[in-house]
C-alpha cells in the first residue's frame, strides 16, 4: 500500500512534535520576556528612588535651592536623562498645586499629573509613596516611569525617566528570543524528523518484505538483527505467524499431493486391470477376478475418501461444541458387537473386560475411534490370535486398552503411524486394504477429547493401543 505523505506516521508523529514542542517554546519565552520585563521596570524603579534621592539629600543637607539640587542631581544620573521636579500644594482645605519648581528640561504644563495624585502622595504612610507610568508626548515619545516623594509639609518631590532604553532592551530582547526560538525549532524539526524517520524505518522495511511475500514463496523473514524493542517484536511475531503460515501451507500442499497421489493409484490399477482385461476375449472366470479387484479397489477408494471427508468435516468442527454425557462402555460393546462378525471370519477371538465409564464427549467420535483401532487389531491379526479390550477407572481418568496379538509395529514406525496416508508395509496394507487414515483420524478424536494415546508394540508380538481419558 502506498501511503500518502501526509497520512504517514512519520509526517503526523514530527508535526505533533513541533507543534508540542513550539508551545513549550513559546510559553517559555513568555515567561522569560515577562521575568526580564519585571527585573527591569525594577532596577528603574530602584533608579528612580536613586535619583529622587540625590536630590533631596542635597537640598536638605548642603542647603542649596532646590533648582540647584534638581540640576545636580540630574547630571549625577545623566545616564538615565531624568525628570525632576518639586510640587507645592496649598494647606488648607482646599487643596490645589499651588507652585512648580521644574528642571530645565521640562517645559512649562508638562510633566503635570492630576491634582489629586499629588494629594494622595502628600501624606506620611507608605502609600504616598507613588510609582506610575504615564504618557507624556512632550517629554518622550515613550511612556515615562514616574515616582513620587512627600518631601514634608506640601512639598512632592517628582522624578520620571522615559521608558526608552528599557523598551529598547525588550525589543532587543524579543528580537534575539524569535530568533533563538526559530533556531530551535528549525532544528528540532529536522532532528526530530530525522529520529522518528530513524524508528520508523523498520516498519518500513516490514511492510516491504511483506509485500514480497505470497503464497508462493513464504521463505522470506524479516530481518532486523535482534532488536528488543517494541518494533522487534512486532517483526518477532510477523515472522513466527509467517513460519506458522509456512508450515501450514507446506502442510496443505502435501496433503493434497498426497491426496491426489492415494487416489491416483487405485485408479491405475482399475484402468490398468481393465485394459489388459480387454485387449482380447477371455474366459468367464478372468472377468469376475478382474470384476473383484475393481471392486476392492474402489471400496479402497470409497473408504478415502470416506476418511479425507470425514477429516475435513471434522476439522471445520467448533471444538466448544458438540460434547454430551457419553457412556464409554455402551458405546465400545456396541462396536465390538459389530466387530465379532469379522474378527470369527478370521478365527480371532475378542476378549472384553469393560467397566462401565461416563465422561463428556462426542459418541460419534468415540464410535469412530474405538472401531478404527478395533478394525486395526483384527486387520493386522491373523487366524488364532487374540485380542483383549479393558476399560476401567484409574484415578480421575478412563483408561482405554486395545490388545491385540497380531503382526505389531517395528519401532522406527511407531511415531509416525498417526500421520495422514502412512502405512507401515504398502504391499500388505493394499491386501488387507487400509488407507494410512484411519490412525489420523484416531489422533485427532484424541485431541478433542483431551485425551492421550500411547501406542506398545512388538513386532510378531502385537501392539497394545493404550487412550487415557481425563473425568472431570
Ligand atoms: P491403515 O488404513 O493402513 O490401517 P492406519 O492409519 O489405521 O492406516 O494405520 C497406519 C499403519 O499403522 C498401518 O498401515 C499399520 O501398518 C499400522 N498399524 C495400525 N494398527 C496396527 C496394529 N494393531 N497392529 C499392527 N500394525 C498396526
């Protein structure tokens, strides 16, 4: 699948980050101008007492004119190109400013505040302290920082610097922080699209071996050199379901060469039989041999695909479903009773110690089950042997045992006599007519009922099919 750039992982993952990372950018920068503001309007508030001051400490100690005192103190604190002057307010009740002694520097009606400020600051408590920021176009274009200081009696000493050198250090200070900012940001969005590129990139990689993947060709995994991450273990588990894929459809494909295989052979053997059968006349008794072997071969047919349809049946089956109360014991003396026929015919006699047992479970399984190791036990037996069927108790579990005295099984045989279409010697499987399923199907009616088979056997001895049942 093609992704589309801005749809991808990568592309919202790096705008999130920005756009968290500039809000902490910005909010910071907030802080820090506010911060840096305030420590300002500080040191010129300090300034302001500093020069207020200067001059009222030469009026009242060197008894100069407060002109005087005001002209020095100005050039004292040049730097800072102060302000300064003396506001007299009448006594009485009626109050007004009543005279101005001004700097120089301050032209006549200016730097005036209202009557009534001055009022307020004329009294002795901590208030009359007053600092204000005031526009006054005919002093700076800037707003203009101003203190004032109840001298005594009705004399307010007022100071006012303009906010000029402070605006242009925030200015300076805004400047430098934009450009900071953008730098970081600049940055940050590059590393951090680089690193999120950098963590995504396996997923991409996975996504592309798995493109290259089909049903074809499963070999393909993922490789992404021990990874413990999280990314790791998405590709741990991509490439163990792949395996299990693998295996599967190895598994199937198998299966049905195998099918195709079984059901090929008895079918070159009927046409084969037919064929020579017809190349020229022949005597009565040659077509009823020829007749009854296509006849056991398409019972060997039938009984395939008996077996193939029952296991596909089967294996569709919801295993939660499909269990009742089962009496073991009826269900084996029923098929043991259908059995006998044969097993006389053959001169084989059944023995059954069968205790009765309930457990929960599927009868037709169990039919199933039980008849195909009987079958197996009289199928593999020959004329005098013996077989012995028990059923018992054992603790919590139901004990099934099938003996039998025939032909047994060569040990190298034993762990694969449950797997699909195998048979121990072909030539006498054909002659007694087994298709390498009936075992499978066995195993599989063991694993849904949770149960557990264990298979002795001897060869020329016999075998002993022991199934162990859990009761709960
Ligand atoms: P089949 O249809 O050939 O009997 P099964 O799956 O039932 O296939 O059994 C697989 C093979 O196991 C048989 O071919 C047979 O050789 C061997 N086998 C099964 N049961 C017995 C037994 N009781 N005694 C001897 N051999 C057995």
């Amino acid at each position: 699948m093609k992704i589309k750039r801005f749809q991808s992982l990568t592309f919202k993952l790096t705008v999130w980050y920005i756009v968290i990372l500039g809000t902490i950018v910005i909010l910071a920068g907030l802080f820090l101008h506010q911060g840096i503001k305030d420590g300002l309007m500080n040191d010129l508030d300090t300034a302001l007492v500093a020069i207020t001051d200067e001059a009222h400490e030469r009026w009242r100690t060197r008894g100069v004119s407060w002109e005087e005192a005001i002209e020095k103190a100005e050039e004292r604190y040049a730097s800072y190109e102060p302000f300064i002057q003396v506001v007299e307010i009448s006594e009485g009740e009626d109050k007004k400013v009543e005279n101005v002694i001004r700097s120089v520097r301050i032209p006549e009606g200016a730097f005036m505040l209202e009557t009534r400020t001055y009022i307020r600051a004329d009294r002795t408590d901590i208030d009359s302290y007053i600092f204000r920021t005031v526009e006054e176009d005919r002093l700076s274009s800037y707003p203009l920082r101003i203190f004032l200081f109840p001298v005594w009696g009705p004399l307010i000493l007022q100071v006012g610097v303009s906010l000029e050198a402070t605006a242009a250090q925030l200015n300076r200070l805004f400047f430098i922080m934009i450009l900071t900012g953008s730098i970081i940001m600049l940055l940050a969005s590059v590393g951090g699209s680089f690193i999120i590129n950098r963590a995504l990139h396996p997923v991409k990689s996975v996504v592309k071996t798995a493109e290259g993947i089909t049903a074809e060709d499963l070999s393909l995994r993922i490789d992404l050199k021990n990874r413990k991450d999280e990314i790791g273990a998405l590709v741990e588990t991509f490439n163990s379901m792949i395996a299990r894929l693998e295996k599967s459809i190895n598994k199937i494909r198998q299966f049905s060469g195998d099918v195709s295989h079984e059901l090929r052979t008895p079918l070159t053997i009927i046409r084969g039989e037919i064929e020579v059968l017809l190349r020229k006349d022949r005597p009565k008794e040659e077509y009823v041999t020829t007749l009854n072997s296509v006849l056991e071969e398409s019972h060997r047919m039938e009984e395939l695909i008996d077996g193939l349809l029952f296991l596909s049946r089967v294996e569709a089956m919801d295993r939660s479903k499909g269990r009742e109360i089962v009496d073991l014991d009826e269900v084996l003396n029923a098929v043991i009773k259908f059995r006998s026929p044969t097993a006389s015919n053959k001169n084989i006699s059944i023995d059954a110690k069968i205790k009765p047992v309930q457990l929960k479970g599927n009868r037709e399984l169990l039919e199933r089950m039980t008849a195909n190791i009987i079958d197996n036990a009289i199928r593999y037996s020959n004329s005098g042997d013996h077989i012995e069927i028990e059923l018992e108790k054992e603790k919590n579990t139901a004990k099934l045992q099938i003996r039998d005295t025939g032909i047994g099984i060569p040990e190298k045989s034993i762990p694969l006599i449950f797997d699909r279409f195998y048979v121990v010697d072909p030539s006498r499987s054909k002659e007694t007519g087994g298709a390498g399923l009936g075992l499978s199907i066995v195993k599989w009616i063991a694993e849904y009922h949770n149960a557990e088979i264990k298979v002795d056997s001897k060869v020329n001895r016999g075998t002993n099919f022991i199934v162990t049942f859990p009761l709960d």
